[in-house]
C-alpha cells in the first residue's frame, strides 16, 4: 500500500509532525451546486491537511451540471447519496466511486446528489514501507482496535472470505472494505496476511 508523505516545510521533517484533531463547522451544511473547498494543505481550505491532498464536497440538485474544479490532476469522484451521469455517457449510483485522469469531465444530476472529491498530486512523494512488511490476521485487528475501528470478516463454509467491513466507533459509521478501495476489499487483505509478524 502506498501512502502520500506529508509535505516537508523547511527544517521540519514528515517524522516531526505532531498529530492534531482539526474541528470546522460551516456556515451551511451543504454546498448547492458549487465545489465547497473542504481540506487540503494551504491556508485557504479550512481543514489543513498536510499531504498533497485536496477535498471539496458538494450537493448537486437535480438537472444541474458542473465540472471539476481543478485539471491535470488524479481525482477520486464519489457519490454519497444520489444519481449522475459523466459526460452523458455513464451512470453512476449511491456509493459507487470513480477516478479521472488528467481528463475534462461534466456532472449531471440525474436526481439530487451528495458529491465527495479527492484530488491528490501523482509527483508527491510516497511512503510504501508501511509499519509493518509482513503482519498476522490478530494484529492487523488489533492496531485497529488501537484507532477504536473494529473489523469482520465474513467468510462462507469453505473457508472463503468475500467480505470485510469496517467499524468505526468513533465516527459511528461503517464501511465495506470494497467502499475504500481495491486495496481494503477481502481479497486483498487476506492476501497480504502472514503467519508472523515483520516490521
């Protein structure tokens, strides 16, 4: 698994970042048909976020359109509740997510429609070491435990996993691994478990 370094400030390296739990509340709950600027890691997004990442949200009404805010860039589209089309050419549903590339893309509402967008940097520098390069099934549970997340794994009677959600106490949400990406889903979890543990 790769992760985004923080952004390095002069004589401060990514390890001496302090963690720090950031509180916004907007004026409005939702954005109407407008890119609200969410998080990211300048002075002009009222969450920081040291990495290369950037998240804007917004309500699209039905029958309205809008583009990206930003080109030339990896974005993460995902559609919280609602119905779209890109590009007139496909339909996307609650839950589901997409990625652009480089690529100049318009939103249509096809009924109202709560929109969650990642952008980040493909030049930032990554992390892929991870904490561990090798980590059993019971630890890889318990350093989440550690986070207040719990997680399951749905298994039929042959042995085969197809699912593993997430529990996250303290947001009182839960996730399908599928829903955070190719990388969270079964199949690739249990494939990265070992028998001992190497850091």
């Amino acid at each position: 698994m790769d992760a985004l370094r923080p952004t390095e400030s002069p004589g401060q390296a990514p390890r001496n970042f302090h963690p720090e739990v950031q509180f916004y509340e907007f004026p409005e709950a939702t954005s109407r048909n407008e890119w609200r600027a969410v998080a990211g890691k300048n002075q002009t997004f009222p969450l920081l976020i040291r990495s290369s990442t950037w998240i804007y949200d917004m309500k699209l009404e039905q029958g309205k359109k809008q583009s990206l805010p930003v080109g030339n860039s990896i974005c993460l589209v995902h559609l919280f509740d609602g119905a779209l089309r890109v590009n007139d050419d496909m339909a996307i549903q609650k839950g589901e997510s997409f990625v652009v590339e480089d690529e100049e893309i318009q939103l249509t509402a096809t009924e109202d429609s709560d929109i969650v967008l990642f952008i980040t940097d493909e030049k930032a520098r990554v992390f892929k070491e991870g904490m561990y390069s090798a980590i059993t099934k019971n630890t890889f549970i318990e350093e989440l435990q550690k986070q207040n997340i719990n997680v399951a794994f749905r298994t039929n009677d042959q042995g085969y996993t197809y699912g593993v959600p997430y529990i996250d106490n303290n947001n009182k949400t839960v996730f399908n691994g599928s829903d955070l990406g190719k990388a969270y889903s079964a199949k690739a979890i249990v494939d990265r478990f070992s028998t001992t543990d190497k850091k």
